[in-house]
C-alpha cells in the first residue's frame, strides 16, 4: 500500500533523512520507533509533503512524492500530527465534521466516532478547546478517519496521557485496525508497539537501522539498547 524508497528531508539547510526505505502492506499496523531526533516525525511529514523531501513515495502504486500534503489526503491518506492540530474555539462536533470526505459520503461517519469514543459524543457541543488531553488525542484520530482513510498514520498518540488514556487510545487504534484502516505508527512506548503491531521500523540518525517483527526486537537486546534505549 506505501512503498517509501531512498526519502531524504530538509528543515532548510539541515538534512534529517538520508535515505529512509520501508514498506506497509495493506491491513497492516507498523510501528516506527526510535529516539528522539532520530528522524520519525519527520518521515511522516516527508510522506504528507509537509517538508522538503526527495525520493520515491508510492501509495497505492501511485507516486505521490512531488504532491501537496492536500493532494496526497484526498488519495486516502490520513495524517495525526504530534501536536494533535485541533480547532479549540470550534466544539467537538464541529472539529470532527471538519474532518467529513467531500462528496456522498465515505466509510467513516459521525456516528462511528461516537461509537469509538463515546465520550466524544458526551462533550459533542463542548469547546475542543476545554477536552482534556487524552480527549483531544480521540478528537484528533476520530476526525482524520472522518475522511476515511485506507491509511492513518499517528505521531505519537499517547505521549503525555495517563495511563488510562493510554490504553483507550491503544484500544482505538485496535479497533481502526479492526475495521479494514491499515496504520503506520510513531510510538515511544515500546510495550504498546510491540503489542499492536504487526511489523516495526526502528529509526537512528535519519536512517532505518532495523527492521522486523515484535518478536524478533524483544529478542535483540543489542538493537534495543543502542537505538531505543534512554
């Protein structure tokens, strides 16, 4: 479904990438790990188009690598931001209705995300602004997959969130996953990547330095201890 070959990024004069490869199936959810400044959010900006970027980006077969970040969402594919990007002054209704697909109507409406969140729907006419955190992190998934997305991909959901939240959010990305959405997500708690992923990428210096199954990085602890450790 994305097929990302020798991606290379900018902030101005500063080069972050150097030639990231990686691939998500259809269906699957892939986790991108790594320390901080190791290049993650900046891979999922590169792929939107939201920085300068080289290299060959395929979704669906198609090579999105020269189109807009609005281009690249209207082709089915989803971006949650680390910063979550809400409207604060706009309620929860109003947020998540700004998400909608244009046209008759995708797969994803109003109604599933109260069926998610339910507690979406509880604070529907609330300010965005006045949710708590790991509401507002719900608010942010529920309205991208408004456009019904094949694909979402998530910067660090759960960073912030008490451990409830945490595991809500967790469980969210389960049941996203659950109803045919294929995810590619950032995470820096290792414990939940390795539960819900099927495969992982693991990013230093703007490079990817592993790759493999959940199992096969529980299982090495040189890899883990160089490039996830603290």
């Amino acid at each position: 479904m994305l097929s990302v070959r020798n991606l290379q990024a900018w902030y101005g004069k500063s080069q972050v990438l150097r030639g990231v490869h990686m691939e998500v199936a259809k269906g699957e959810i892939v986790a991108l790990l790594g320390r901080n400044g190791a290049g993650r959010s900046t891979t999922l900006k590169a792929i939107m188009g939201g920085v300068v970027r080289e290299g060959d980006i395929r979704f669906d077969g198609q090579e999105i690598g020269r189109l807009p970040p609005h281009r690249v969402a209207r082709l089915g594919l989803g971006y949650v931001p680390e910063d979550r990007s809400i409207f604060p002054d706009l309620t929860t209704a109003q947020n998540l209705i700004l998400g909608e697909k244009p046209g008759p109507g995708g797969a994803f409406a109003l109604s599933d995300a109260y069926a998610l969140f339910p507690r979406l729907q509880e604070r529907a006419t609330a300010p965005a602004g006045a949710l708590s955190g790991g509401e507002q992190q719900m608010l942010a998934i529920c309205r991208t997959l408004m456009g019904s997305p094949a694909l979402l991909m998530v910067d660090e959901p759960t960073e912030g969130l008490a451990p409830m939240m945490v595991q809500r959010v967790r469980e969210l990305l389960q049941a996203v996953a659950a109803r045919g959405t294929t995810i590619l997500l950032v995470e820096q708690k290792l414990d939940i990547a390795l539960a819900i992923s099927q495969r992982l990428y693991v990013m230093g210096h703007g490079e990817i330095v592993f790759e493999g199954t959940p199992a096969s990085l529980a299982g090495n602890a040189a890899v883990r201890r160089e490039w996830l450790e603290v």
